[in-house]
DNA sequence: GCATTTGTATCAAGTAGGGTTACAGAAGGG
DNA sequence: CCCTTCTGTAACCCTACTTGATACAAATGC
C-alpha cells in the first residue's frame, strides 16, 4: 500500500519550527529529531519552502522558520504542499474501450476520488498547527 | 506517492459481475477488460474472496461471482477488503524521544490518521455497488 | 577570507507492484 | 476414468519510488 510518510515527516518538522518561533533551525538538528538524514529533511524543507509554508536561509547562522504563524497554516495545507496526491489511483493502463464498464469505469471512479480527497482536506483544514503543536506539548491525544 | 491502483481494479472488476449478475465470470475475460493480466485479476480476486464479496470455483464452467446484492455491497468494504492502508503512514523510524516533538507526535498524528481514515470509510460507504454499476452504465458522472 | 549551512545532483539499496510463466488441484463432461 | 477447463499460488523479472549517503557549488555572517 506505500503509504505515504512523508506527511508525517513534514508535520513533525513544522511543528519543531512552531516551537522555536524565530529561531532558524538547521536541517542537521531537524535531522536528529525525525531521525533520518539531513539531505532527506532539506528536500523536504525545499517542497514547503514552494507552498511558501517556510523560509530557508542559506549561509552562516542559516536555517529554517515559519513562514506565518502556526494558527495560520492548517494541516490539509501542509497535506497538499507534500502532494500527497489521490487516496487510490486509477489503473496505470487505460481498460478496454469495448467493454461497457471499462468505457465508464473511469470517470465514475475520478469522480468519486475528487469527493474523497475534498472530504480529506476538508477534515484536515480543521487542524491548525498550532492545534497539533498543542497537542503534542499537552501530551494530550 | 504510489497511490492504489488495487482499489479502482476492483471496482472495475466487481462492477463487471454486478453486470452480469449470477454468470461465472472467468479472469481471463475480466482481465481482458481491466486490461491487465488474468493472474493479477486472481489474485485480486482472492482478497474479495476473503473478505467474501465474490465466489469463487475452480475446474471447468468455473470463475467468480458476487457472494452478494450489488446493492448490499458498498464501496468501503471494498476498500478495506484491498486492505488499502492509511492515507498517510508514520515515518518507518521512531522519532527521537528525546525531543519534546518527537516524543509525542506519533501518538497525535497517530490520532488524526484514525479520524481521517473513518472519514474516508464513511463517505465511501454512502455508495453501494449497484449506484456504481448505475452510474457507468448510464454514462452518466 | 573562512566557517557554516542550504540547495541539488548523483548514486546505492531497499521495497512494492505489475506482469509473466508454470504448474498443482478442482470440477464438469464424455 | 480421462481430458479439458479453470482457479490458486509460487517463482521470477522488471520498473518505479523512497530513503539514505556523499559531494560540492553558492550564499551568508563574522
């Protein structure tokens, strides 16, 4: 199933530059924290930086931060920025023409999958960073 | 992001023996249709099995059927029946727990993943087998 | 100028999935 | 009882994707 951790990944990362506000940090110590490498963490860091999620500063005294605040970015966000794209995928090939279903079976199911993933995002917008910084403080779940 | 093509094969394939309601439909001809290969359509096949939404026979005149109503049927259990997994997974490696972050993300993400997935369940659920069959027979999306 | 840190390119390794061939075993029909 | 037809499954190759690692140019601060 191959699901998808780099959502994760990215959640945790974030919410380590919620907690230090205005401090950059550096990917070799987001590194640590995640527990991977850093190369992986700054590829990661680049696909936020595009959503404009984070600002990275290269040089001396370099690193990452928030690019608002944390009550100002919500996780269906961060869920698109990764683009984590669709729940389920249609089959690589294209079914045959000739058949009744197979003619159809297409836009049916792409319909039904833009309805799931809204539903997803819909779900996921009601997080905030913050909300899940919070969380993870309180030790609540 | 390797999405699952598995899920849309299924449908595909169940729709097909909702259309041709108590007939033993062989994976050759499925296959044919999916346009993949008859051993990929058994092996998905073997899953619905298990999960007892087709039948299945062996030997001569044999092939599957649905164990159901097409409109007993809806699209959640289908979807748990390929065992899709998650929407997004957590990172292979613990976090360090060492760090305030990492010591409780897993647990909150952990949280929402759950809240997601339900969510997913139950719109998916809203549609049976049959309004599937329906909707590609009458072309309409 | 020098130390530091990101951004990226590149490569190796692991994993999952799809596709294919092969064959045992079940079932129907002479 | 034999032959044909199917499924169920194992084995294998190939492709694609992800992670992890090394390397280095370019940017930045002191």
């Amino acid at each position: 199933m191959a699901a998808n951790s780099q959502f994760s990944m990215a959640v945790h990362v974030l919410a380590m530059l919620a907690r230090s506000k205005d401090e950059n940090l550096k990917s070799d110590y987001l590194a640590s924290s995640v527990n991977t490498n850093a190369v992986v963490v700054r590829r990661l860091l680049g696909q936020l930086n595009q959503a404009k999620l984070v600002v990275s500063q290269t040089g001396a005294n370099g690193g990452s931060r928030l690019a608002r605040c944390p009550n100002e970015i919500n996780l269906a966000e961060i869920y698109k920025a990764i683009n984590c794209g669709e729940v389920f995928a249609l089959h690589a090939k294209a079914p045959s023409q000739d058949c009744p279903i197979g003619k159809n079976i297409e836009a049916v199911l792409g319909c039904i999958q833009r309805e799931i993933d809204k539903g997803i995002s819909e779900k996921l917008s009601r997080y905030t960073l913050q909300n899940v910084f919070e969380m993870v403080e309180q030790g609540k779940v």
